[in-house]
C-alpha cells in the first residue's frame, strides 16, 4: 500500500517572519494530533530551506523540500540551485515538473530527466508532477499526454530507483482557477497512472507508489478526494499558506 501524503508548495510567497510562523503553527497544531503514519512535505523558497529544515526537526512526519533543482552537478549556472546545495541542508525531497516550471520556464522532458537523476543521485526524492491542459483534455488526448510525460520524463529509471519517487497529477487546468476535477476525473487519472506504472514496472511497484491530485484540493473538498481509491494524498497550493486549512487536509486523510 502506498504511503498517505500531504505535500505544500509555497511557491513564491511569504517572507522571513511569515514563513517561520506559518512552520511554527503548523508544527503547533500537529503536535498534540493522533495522526497514523503519514509524510507531510513542506516545500518554501530556497531562501527559507535551511532555517525551516532546523524548525521541523522536532517532528518526524514533517519533511522539507525544495521547489527545483538544476538538471546539472554544479557549474556557471548564475541564480540556480545545484541538488547537492539542497541535500546539504537537509532537505530530503524537490518538486520536479510542476507545470509552472514546464510552462514559464519552457523545461523540456529532457532537462526534467536529467533533473530527477540528480536528485536520485543526491538522495532527495523527486515530487514528480504530470498534468494535461484544458485544451488536451478537450480534445480527449488527455490520456496520452499523461503517459508521454511518464515514459519520456521518469521511466527511464530502474525499478529500485523509482521506488524513491513520488508522482503527482495535477489537472494544469485546475491549479489557480478555483476548478477542481469531479471525483470521477481524479480517479479515472489516478487509477490510469497506477496501471501504466504497473505495466513498466509491476503491480507490486505500482501499488506502492503514492500518487497525489495537485489540483486547487482545499479543506472543503479535500476528504472526498482523499477517499479516492487510488488518490493518495495532495499537493497542496494556496491552502498550505493558512496553517489551520493545511492542518485540517492533512487531517482528511483516511
């Protein structure tokens, strides 16, 4: 069975002080919870990695993860981040994919490969996300471009290695618009993504694999995507910013 996760992309907000008080209530809030075995990912600007790693050492569900890494070791790369620089933070996991790198960042499925083999290589575990545009699933090829994204971008990996990663599906046209797919197109996608992992893979790998909705998932709306049979967490945006909604979606998972 597939671990349960509840994963929070700051993207580029909050500050300083607002970003250790958002940690602060957080942690404050789970401390006293009877929560069941579970991996909460927090995942802030990079200004702010190194500071919210030492806050959440106390509590051993919560993770902190980076937002991107570069597709190279090291190197003239002014402005990037190396997986290495994130590793020795101690940060143990990084978002790769999210379909806002992919289209104001023009990543192509080459560099996210390359991306995912250096954090395998340091020990991070890729956050993998997938998505089709409105127009793709329109035009109902919104299943094919789901399984062009897998076998181009992350099934290049061995068996043993993508075991350490997770993938998320988020709906790009669900993400900032306030739509969020019914319950059906989730676990239409979900189980899609399951079965194409269990044919390269195995239904062992498949079964183990977590796979989160990323799409405007909420506190109103997240227990009945949680209860999905193949949903197994979410990645979280704007409702990880207020600590008492991110509280209570990690608290509607089954």
């Amino acid at each position: 069975m597939a671990r349960k996760i509840v994963a929070g992309n700051w993207k580029m907000n909050l500050n300083r002080d607002e970003a250790f008080a958002l940690v602060s209530e957080i942690t404050g809030m789970l401390k006293d919870e009877e929560i069941r075995d579970l991996k909460v990912i927090l995942f802030p600007s990079f200004i702010h990695l190194g500071a919210i790693v030492q806050l959440c050492n106390g509590d051993s569900r919560i993770h902190v993860g980076a937002q991107n890494c570069n597709d190279h070791a090291a190197g003239a790369y002014t402005g990037e981040i190396a997986a290495s620089m994130i590793q020795s933070y101690g940060a143990n996991h990084v978002l790769i994919g999210h379909s806002e790198r992919r289209s104001y960042f023009n990543e192509s499925g080459d560099k996210l490969s390359q991306k995912i083999n250096m954090a395998i290589q340091y020990s991070l575990t890729p956050v993998f996300c997938i998505g089709e545009l409105l127009e793709e699933r329109n035009s109902a090829i919104h299943f094919k471009i789901i399984e062009q994204q897998l076998t181009n971008e992350i099934f290049h990996l061995s068996p043993d290695d993508f075991k350490k990663c997770i993938i998320a599906y988020e709906p790009v046209w669900a993400i900032g618009t306030g739509l969020t797919a019914s319950p059906e197109q989730a676990q239409e996608m979900h189980a899609f993504i399951r079965a194409t992992i269990s044919t390269k893979y195995s239904k062992e790998i498949a079964e183990q694999t977590s796979i989160l909705y990323g799409g405007s998932c909420n506190d109103q709306n997240a227990k009945q995507i949680f209860a999905l049979p193949d949903v197994d967490g979410g990645l979280i945006g704007g409702a990880s910013l207020k600590s008492r909604s991110f509280v209570n979606i990690i608290k509607s998972l089954p």
